[in-house]
C-alpha cells in the first residue's frame, strides 16, 4: 500500500482544552505536582501526559513533534528552535571526542561551517566526499566514523542521495545514517527508505510564511528519549526550545502542506521546463535529463511532484546579480535567502547560503557565481511569471530577442 504522509497529517484529531478545533496553547514555563514523589519519578523517566518544564517538553510542542513523528513513519519527533538546533543536537548526541563523520560535500553552508569549523573544536573531525560515488564513502570511512550524513536533495544542486544505498553502507559499518529532508517533506520519506534519523528545517516549507525560525528531529523513540534526558540530552541541557505559540502555528500550518507542496512542484517544473527550452542550464529533479529523475520517480511519494527548488547556472556573478535585480524590479519575486514561501525567493549560493564553503570546494562542487537558487512560490499562473522571466533574461542578455 502506497504510504501518504499528508493522509497521516490529515487523520489526527487534537481537541483544544475546553473542545476547540484547535489544541490549546501551553503557556508556561513549569508545571505544578500533586505530589512529591510524583515529581521525583518525572526527573528519573519520562510519564506520558506529565510535563516537567518547557525546556524539555510542554503539551505544545508535544502535539506538533508527535504529528511530524506520523508525517515521517517515524516513532518519535523532538521540535527545536532552529533547523541548525536539531541537526547540532543530533550530532552532538551520536558523536564523542575522537568519533567522525562522513558527510555529503554538497550541504547548506551552515551545516558545512559546523562539521568543518565547531565540531572540530570538540575533537569531532568531518570528511566530505561525493555522495553519488559509493566507492568513496566506503573509503572515508574508519573504525572511528559514527554518521553519515547527507541531504535528501542537496542544497542548491539538487543531487539526490541514494537512500536505500546509503543505508546498506550504515548498515554494514554499524554507523548511524542522518538525512536532512528539509527541501522534500512529503515528497520523500528517509526514514522508510533506510535512514536512521531526519532532521528538517521547519522555518522552510513545513512552516511556509517565513515568519518563524524553527526545526525537528525524527527517529526511535530511544534516540529522541536520548535527546531530551535531563543528565545527558542536548535538547534539554542546551536548550534549543521552540516556542509554544510558534509551535501552534506551525502545527495549523502543517494541515496545508500538502496542497502547497504540490503547487510548489507544479511551478516548479514548469519553471524548469521554460528555462531549459531558453537553451540554459537548469538543475531540477523533475527534468526528465536530471541524473536523478528516474531514482525520485521511484522513490518519491506520488502526488507532490518533485520540489520547489530550481537552480539556473547563468555563467557569471554579473549576469546573476543583474538577472535577479531585474526580477526583483519586475515583481517575480524578492532577492532573499530562505526558501519554501508563498512567494518566489531567489539568490546567489555562492555569496549567501554557501559562502561558507570555501572558494576552491565551491568551484570543485559546481557552485559557481553564476548560480541562482529560485524557491518558486505559489504564483496561480505559473506561465505569466515565466513570461515576465523571459524579459527579464532577455534584458540580461541570457536570452536572444523574441521576434515580433
């Protein structure tokens, strides 16, 4: 039977305190006991419907972490204050001094700066390999690898990581396989697909209107137990909470991602299309000559398309720069970074969200001046954006004078 993530999302029924639709919001930071030793049971184990202090679960962000917990097949969730809040906390919590990872070198520049730059300071030590050469995972790891670690699709190439494979190399070394899905919620499920924990970026698509920060953890219900635990757990003891009122919102939110998922990817591609037919070089999985096309058409849960996120190499920074001020000029959307909102979204990697990474693995990655970075928006008519588009490349001189 075809598992549907937005069905799982659509059958839960959360009845507010006193019967309203909507759950009730936690708003405090401690919680009284009728007891004691009711108290002191709590601080050796979790007890189900119990809460202790906000810092490490309150009834919020309990609902919202149990409903990613069934959007994800997963067994248990842990919602945090930031989607870089939940893959650090994950890490810290499968990693000692001493251990290594073995990382995908296309991530967001904010996770490359913390394998490359924080976690060494821990005695955590990274190495970065191509993804898609299996040969070379194999050969980074040693006795000493704990994760590998990777993008469903990564940022903002759109290689998309063979799960399943990835899985049997975890399974083979006994190390633990970490999936950020933050561009594809919905679209692919990595914990059926072999993945050990997933981690999202909540304040992207999941969340959808740009107006909170926020992130989640998804796996067994003994790792997120080990997130939270009062002695040891970096949820609790670093204290990446999120904020039940933003907890609530994206909770109401999630109720929609299905429908905005799929107009994402509707306007996705036909974005895509329209830029290869103008003879440029565009990156989208949903493009019939993407590498990938075929492994996410097997393995992508049907109905959601195949994401938002296009990228187009226009050759140069100039060209990149004067192409998204004009779009910006002519209202496709804005210059920014972030994606996942209602409206379009567009930016230069190498400058921004990859400027991180330095300039020579930038260069060996394919992430070039040139490179845009479009997250499409829910625009009702895709094909008179593209029309606008198609000035504007023209006056950038990326696209030769339509004739009259």
């Amino acid at each position: 039977m075809t598992f549907d993530p937005a069905k799982r999302i659509q059958d839960v029924l959360l009845f507010g305190e006193f019967g309203g639709v909507n759950p009730s919001i936690t708003d405090s930071a401690t919680y009284t006991f009728m007891s004691n030793e009711k108290m002191e049971e709590l601080f050796d184990h979790e007890i189900e419907g119990c809460f202790l202090y906000s810092r490490h679960w309150n009834k919020t962000n309990k609902y919202l972490s149990d409903v990613l917990a069934l959007m994800e097949d997963g067994e248990a969730a842990h919602a945090t204050a930031s989607g870089m809040a939940a893959i650090s906390s994950t890490l810290i919590q499968l990693c000692s001094t001493g251990d290594e990872i073995v990382s995908s070198r296309t991530v967001y520049g904010g996770t490359y700066a913390l394998l490359k730059n924080l976690l060494p300071r821990m005695g955590i030590s990274t190495q970065f390999v191509d993804f898609q050469n299996q040969a070379a995972i194999r050969a980074a790891i040693t006795p000493n690898t704990r994760v590998l670690y990777c993008e469903s699709m990564s940022n903002p190439l759109l290689e998309v990581s063979d799960i399943p494979a990835l899985s049997r190399i975890a399974r083979e070394h006994n190390i633990q396989l970490v999936v950020d899905n933050t561009f594809s919620p919905l679209i692919l499920s990595p914990l059926r697909l072999g993945a050990d924990v997933v981690i999202h970026s909540m304040t992207k698509f999941i969340n959808g209107t740009s107006d909170c920060i926020a992130g989640c953890v998804i796996s067994s219900h003994d790792f997120i137990a080990s997130l939270s635990d009062i002695n040891s757990g970096p949820c609790m003891l670093l204290g990446p909470v999120l904020d039940s009122l933003r907890a609530a919102s994206l909770l109401k939110n999630l109720h929609s991602l299905h429908i905005r998922m799929t107009q994402h990817g509707k306007n996705a591609l036909h974005l895509a299309r329209f830029l290869e037919n103008e003879g440029l070089t565009v990156y989208y999985p949903g493009l019939e000559n993407h590498p990938h096309h075929q492994w996410m058409k097997t393995h992508r849960n049907p109905g959601y398309g195949y994401g938002g996120i296009v990228a187009l190499d226009t050759g140069s920074k100039a060209a990149a720069n004067k192409l998204m001020s004009l779009m910006q000029e002519q209202k496709v959307g804005y210059l920014a970074v972030s994606l996942g909102y209602f409206k379009t979204l567009f930016s230069a990697p190498a400058h921004s969200t990859s400027s991180e990474i330095p300039e020579d693995e930038l260069d060996s990655i394919g992430i070039g001046d040139g490179l845009i970075r479009f997250s499409i928006g829910l625009d009702r008519d895709i094909a008179q954006t593209c029309e606008v588009i198609q000035h504007c490349l023209t006056e950038a001189g990326l696209a030769p004078t339509k004739a009259a």
